[in-house]
C-alpha cells in the first residue's frame, strides 16, 4: 500500500548563494512535517530558486540546477529517508537512504561532503533494493496516481493567457489521448491548454462511467430518481465543482460561472464551451476581457483542482512561486485557503505538502509563525534563515515590520511629515501659549489627521 510522503528538511551546500543553510519544514514543538511552508525575503536571497531545488527533486529535469548539491530528508510513512545530490553533473549518484535516527547528523554530514561514497539499500518506487538504475525522476508511488507534484512557476513575460479570444484550443479527441494520471504536471499560463483537456476528459470520463453504472445488474429495475440520486452521489460533475471553486474568486468581481449553458462536447473534433457572466445581467464575458491576474489566477486554480478531482492523492507537493501576481490585495486574504481546497482529493482529504515563496505580507500572514521562513544575507554574503515571529493571522503591516524587517512602512515624503509631526509636539510642549502656538497646534493637527498619526 501506498504511504504517505512529506519533505522535512533541505539541506544544501556551496550553490550559487546557498553557502551552508540547513532548511527545516518539521514543527519544532510536535517534530512532525509542517503542511504548509512559506519562503520570504528579499530580492535574490533565492526563494524561487528553492521551489526549483524542490522541483528537481521530484523531477530530475531542471538543467539549471543539475550542479546543486543538497540532500532532502524525507519521513516516508513511519521512516526517514535523505535524497543526496552530489555535486556531479550526472545523476549516477542520485539515492534514496533510509536514516538510522541517532546517527543522522554525523551520517547526513558525511554524504554531503562525499556524496559518491554511498552504500546500503535504497528507496525506489516505494520499494528498498540493492542497487540504483534509474534517476530520482522514478520516485513515486508505486500506485502510480496516487502521487502528485505541481509546481506553479511566476508569471512569464510571454503570457499567452494574454492573446486568449476564446476558450483554450483542444478538442476531445486530444483530451482522450492524453496522459490524465501522470504524476507532475506544470500549472502555468503555458499549460492552459492541458487544463482544458483535463475537463472535457473528466466529462467524457463521467458519461461512461453512467453507461457502464446503467448496465450493472438491477439498476435497469430503479426509478430514475433513485438512479440518478445514487449515481451522482459517487460520481459529481466537473464543471458544478469547479463552479464552486472559480466564483468564491470571481463573485468578488460581479462574476461567475456559467455552468447552465455550457456546451460540453459530442464529437471527437469538438471542444467545450464554457464561459463567465456578469451575475446581475447574466451577459456573457469571455476570458479575455478579465484582468490579467484574476485570469491567469482562475486557471490556475482550476488546472489544480481538476488534477486532484476524481482521484485519490495519497500525497502530494504543491510549489507556488508568487501567487500574488497581479492580483489586487482584497483577493489575497483567502488565498491560501482556497489552494487547500482545490488540493483536496475525491475523498475529501488534503495530503499536500505547500510550498510558497512570496513577496507579500498578506500571504504570508496566513502562514503560521514556524511555518514562516525568511531568507536574509549574513555579511559575506550567504543566504541565512529563521523561523517567523508574528502569528498567524496578524496585521500584515506587523508582519512587513517583524518578518520582513521593513524598518518604516512610510515614503520619503511620510518620513518628513513624521520628523515635522515630532518637532511640533516638542515645541508644543516647551511653549504653548505664544502667539504661534495656535498655528503649531492646527498644523500639527492636521498632519495627524491626514497621516493617522497619535496626536494625544
């Protein structure tokens, strides 16, 4: 039987900015994997960089940073496992060793100065074997399925979401042909079309599930309430789920989905058509007429959902770089929440690990403190980190402050104001009954009033 999988730690060693840092994703009051990680700090302390490492890890296919050298521990249901990434260009040496637990710093420490001296078993498709024969791009589930990696790259420059007139191009015969159970999938404006195909597979999938449902043994004799009550129960439609998914996004604009008058397909060259409406006139809106970010942001979403729809995840990596992008603040305050309800599987469970890098306080005020981690430079340079400070769920201006270490939330022009708005309270409280007292009284009161200043 499958078990389930969560990353605990990163280590990596002499790549690029990364000198000697030592990532830790366990709980450090429980020791368990934490569900959820976000990496903040400033620009080129390498939060992007690793969600690739990780990506590499689970794919092996990242060129730009074959000459990394780290190693990854894993808890593997009731075991710990490391994942050792030489500094060799090839993957030769590339393995999975179980952990002897009271011998773990000296061993892990040895592996990553001599990463082509390994011995002992191996972890491979779930399995301890003797020997190594292919590359960490078969690690997986030996049912296959029921493992799942996305990784969500930041919004590329060529975006061609941006030239998208109507719904993706594909058609149902494309959607058939396609691998629907492969275990990493990219979710990118790129992979749009992969989406589409996702869906009109799901639909076609769920037609014949009904037909082979109706030919089973005594469901011929039921009433067609009885039928279809039974069979909708196990078997929901795509485009009503996701419906619910998309418009928790889009009712925040006037939007939502159209679901009743979409046209699912009937002929191999045919595609769906499925569109928004304005929610008071129900006028039709194609999709690029939205914004660029609530477009690119519904697709997304949507893409993860229907992965993990009709199918049972045992566990999975999600690696969201910058899900901030072009998205005004209000849409932020949920965002996390609604990434954990699209990774939710047929069975109502979430076995998820997220991974975040972002630029914004919002975001990362959703996070726990201990699952805050922000990257800094140390003075030669090196990328250091440390756990968070505020809670979950604080004033994201306390987490810029606290976490981001931003000394002053003002501009130039604010920082003046406040020098003026101390000098004036001084003066005020040296003398405040001469003939220009009056005048540093309303000035000062102004400023409070228009900078939200404490004034008493």
């Amino acid at each position: 039987m499958a078990e389930e999988i969560k990353i605990c730690k990163l280590i990596i060693k002499g790549y690029d900015q990364f000198k000697d840092i030592e990532l830790d994703f366990t709980d450090p009051k429980t020791g368990k994997p934490l569900e959820q990680i976000c990496f903040i700090g400033r620009n080129g302390t390498g939060k992007s960089r690793l969600l690739k490492v990780l990506d590499f890890f689970l794919t092996g296919d990242k060129t730009d940073i074959r000459d990394a050298r780290f190693a990854i521990k894993l808890q593997v249901g009731t075991n710990n496992f490391y994942y050792i990434k030489s500094n060799n260009n090839t993957l030769s040496h590339d393995c999975y060793h179980k952990v002897e637990t009271e011998n773990e710093d000296q061993w892990l420490e040895r592996l990553t100065t001599q990463g082509n001296s390994i011995h002992g078993k191996y972890l491979l498709r779930g399995n301890e074997v003797d020997s190594l024969g292919q590359s960490v791009a078969s690690f997986q589930h030996k049912e296959h399925q029921k493992f799942l990696s996305i990784y969500c790259p930041p919004e590329d420059e060529n975006n061609p979401l941006v030239n998208l007139a109507d719904v993706p191009i594909t058609t149902l015969s494309d959607a058939l042909k396609s691998n629907q159970y492969i275990y990493h999938h990219q979710v990118s404006p790129s992979t749009i079309s992969q989406f589409w195909e996702r869906l009109l597979y799901l639909i076609e999938k769920r037609r014949s599930d009904k037909e082979k449902f109706e030919g089973i043994e005594g469901n011929q004799n039921k009433t067609l309430k009885e039928f279809k009550d039974e069979f909708d129960k196990d078997n929901p439609k795509i485009l009503d789920r996701i419906a619910i998914v998309w418009n928790q996004i889009l009712s925040k604009a006037g939007l939502e989905f159209d679901v009743e008058n979409a046209k699912v397909p009937l002929q191999l060259n045919q595609n769906l058509q499925a569109y928004l409406r304005v929610k008071d006139s129900k006028k039709r809106v194609n999709y690029n007429a939205l914004s660029t970010g609530i477009r690119n942001f519904i697709f997304k979403i949507g893409h993860i959902y229907s992965l993990y729809f009709d199918r049972e995840v045992i566990s999975g990596v999600l690696l969201l770089d910058e899900p901030e992008n072009s998205l005004y603040p209000d849409f932020l305050y949920d965002l996390i929440d609604i990434y954990k309800q699209a990774t939710t599987d047929k069975r109502g469970i979430s076995n998820t690990q997220i991974f975040v890098a972002t630029h914004s306080p919002i975001i990362a005020a959703q996070f726990k403190p201990e699952e805050r981690i922000i990257l800094d430079f140390d003075d030669d340079g090196g990328v250091t980190a440390r756990r968070g400070n505020t809670p979950e769920g604080d004033d994201p201006n306390d987490v810029l402050k606290k976490d981001f270490a931003v000394r002053s939330l003002l501009g130039k022009k604010g920082i003046e104001k406040w020098e003026r708005f101390l000098e004036l309270k001084n003066k005020l409280r040296k003398n405040s009954n001469n003939e220009e007292a009056n005048q540093w009284r309303n000035e000062l009161m102004k400023i409070g009033e228009e900078y939200n200043f404490p004034v008493s």
